[in-house]
C-alpha cells in the first residue's frame, strides 16, 4: 500500500464540542499523532466549528442516516455517523482510527496504525454477540444464520485500513441500519458487529481500557493507553466535577488552545510487553470487581481488592524482573570460574 496519511476522527453534536476538543488535545498532547485530524459534525453550527477549523481539524458534515427509533431509545442516532467512514471518499487515509469523544488518551496510537483489516477491543462487560440484541431468542436474521456466543467488540474505539472500503460498504451498512437497528441494545454496535462478524482483529484492552467498569477504589491506579469513561449507571460522567478524573479532563481541555499541527509533540511508544501486561491487569482487575461485588459484602471488599491487586502485580514484578535475575546468577558463575572473561564482560558493558 503506498505511503498514505492516517486519520483520527471522533464524533460530535453540538452538545459535545467541548468533549471534541479534550479528546483532540489528548490525542495531541499525549499521543503525538502525525496524521490528520477529523470531527464527524452532526448538526453542529458553522460558528462553532469555527475553532476546528482554525486549528487544522478537518470537518466532515454528516446528515442523519436514521431518524426511528433506536434499541430501548438510550441512545441517539447521531452514532450512526460512523458509517460515514466507511464511504469511498476516506480510501485517501492509510488507516482510519475512530475514538468516542468520553475517552482520554494517555499514550501512543501507533499500534492501531498496524492493523491489517478491521480491529477493536472486545468489550470488556458485554462480551458475546447476544448481549447486542434486545431479544436474542427472536430470530431477526431471516435467512442470515448467526452464532450469538461469538465475541463481540465495542464501538468506542476502532481502527481498519481503508484498504477494506468497497464500493458497497456503505450501502450494505446502511442496509443493516433499517433490517436490525430496532433489535440493537447499543445504538450502531449491533450493526458493525454483524458487519464484520467473524471478521475483526481483537485488540489488546489497553486500546480501550473501561475505567467506569472498574471498582472506585482502583480506578485511579489503571494504566491505560486508552481511557474510556462509558456511561454506566448513575456514575458520572468524565466531564463532571465529581468524576476523579475531571480535574485531568479540564486541564487536557485548557491545553487544547495551545495545539499547533505542525509541531506535533514527541512521545515514546509502549513496547509490546507493556501493552500485554497491562492489559492483562485490565482484565483481570475488572474480573475481580464483579466477583467481590457479586461476592462479598461491602466492608470486607476495599480490603480484599486492594490485597489481590497487590498481590497481582507482585507477581508481575517479580516476572519483569527474572532476567536480570538469572543474568546477574550467571555473571557470578562467570566470576568465580572465568575471572578474565568475567572482567572483559564487564569492559564491554561499560562497568569498571
């Protein structure tokens, strides 16, 4: 594939411009994307997309694609939006990533730039194809036959290459919109999912990283490529002052005023180990959390969360460590039974 920019989009109504922003910045400021930048208008007014505009984001117009109702009417239609991304017209990207605006990114996106057809992260709480659909016993799929118990991913962040664009894609989106959005639970999930069902990369769960899912108490110790605040409950939401990370929100928004395309900041990829390893701790963290709050009563859970995870990432530490462990053993077998070669080693290493 020749040399093409890539693009990040999020998407956004009128009442989200302020979340577009911090999302942009964080992408800027700590992620230090190079491609282009893009916001999925859906109504917004010309003069608030002004600031956009002025900072170099380009602006894609999106007229509704469904005015019905959507699921149990939680969400709004505007997601639907995303399928605008898969028009013929973003083959001029290299690979598009797409990011809700409830999210804060806290690293690299480089390696959702690797993905070879369509990826996302499987969603971390509604995990199998079934939980999409508001009455899975009902057969919605006519002559279509589906396995339920597949996995199914979530569609706050994912990345494909335009490469997978057809003249069709579209179309055939839009097709799954009026035969199966009435059945969908989560607005356009349900359709993406059916779209590339058996089809899609998982990705590792730092790439999407649920922290509303995750116990209070250890929210603020996540490490998390990707942070994504999706709306559970009555807990508020990322840019509400009660959030624990508002104050993190607020400045990332301030800083958004300062953003300055042409000089993208520098920043370090995580290596492949850190990725893994941190999203194993994702995993299993959020595992905990449902089994004590199933389990264990109120008073004993803090406690016995805080020890588990301490013990967990004990156990990490201890495996991070085990090579230079075995090296420095090996180094002494050297020592005692090799004294020159020993010395020489140590020369080479730049040790006295």
């Amino acid at each position: 594939m020749e040399n093409r920019k890539n693009l990040l989009v999020t998407l956004a109504d009128k009442n989200y411009i302020r979340q577009a922003r911090q999302l942009f910045s964080s992408v800027y400021w700590n992620a230090g994307w190079e491609g282009d930048y893009m916001l999925l208008s859906h109504e917004i007014p010309e003069e608030d997309l002004r600031w956009f505009r002025e900072k170099g984001i380009l602006i894609r117009e999106c007229k509704p694609l469904y005015n019905g109702p959507m699921g149990d009417g939680s969400y709004a239609t505007l997601v639907l939006d995303k399928f605008y991304l898969f028009t013929e017209e973003f083959k001029q990207w290299g690979h598009i990533v797409f990011l809700d605006s409830d999210i804060m990114v806290k690293s690299s996106l480089e390696g959702l730039t690797k993905v070879r057809h369509f990826g996302a992260v499987q969603d971390i709480y509604f995990k199998r194809l079934y939980t999409q659909i508001n009455n899975p016993r009902k057969n919605q799929f006519g002559n279509i036959s589906y396995n339920l118990k597949v996995p199914a991913f979530n569609t706050g962040v994912f990345s494909f290459s335009s490469d997978i664009i057809t003249p069709d894609t579209f179309s055939e989106l839009c097709r799954l919109i009026f035969d199966h959005i009435s059945n969908s639970s989560f607005g356009e999930q349900l359709i993406l999912n059916l779209y590339f069902y058996k089809n899609w990369e998982k990705l590792p769960s730092v790439y999407n990283g649920f922290i509303n899912y995750h116990s209070y108490t250890s929210q603020k110790k996540i490490n998390s490529i990707i942070m994504h605040f999706a709306r559970i409950l009555d807990y508020p939401q990322l840019w509400d002052p009660e959030n624990p990370f508002y104050q993190e929100w607020k400045t990332n928004l301030e800083k958004a005023e300062f953003i300055d395309l042409n000089k993208v900041p520098r920043v370090k990829n995580w290596s492949l180990f850190k990725i893994k390893y941190y999203s194993l701790v994702l995993k299993m963290d959020f595992s905990l959390g449902v089994i004590s709050y199933k389990l264990i009563p109120p008073v004993f859970r803090y406690k016995l969360e805080a020890f588990f995870r301490y013990r967990l990432k004990s156990f990490f530490r201890y495996i991070i460590y085990t090579p230079d462990r075995l090296i420095g053993k090996i180094g002494s077998i050297i020592k005692k039974n090799n004294p020159d070669l020993y010395r020489k080693l140590r020369k080479i290493k730049g040790e006295k």
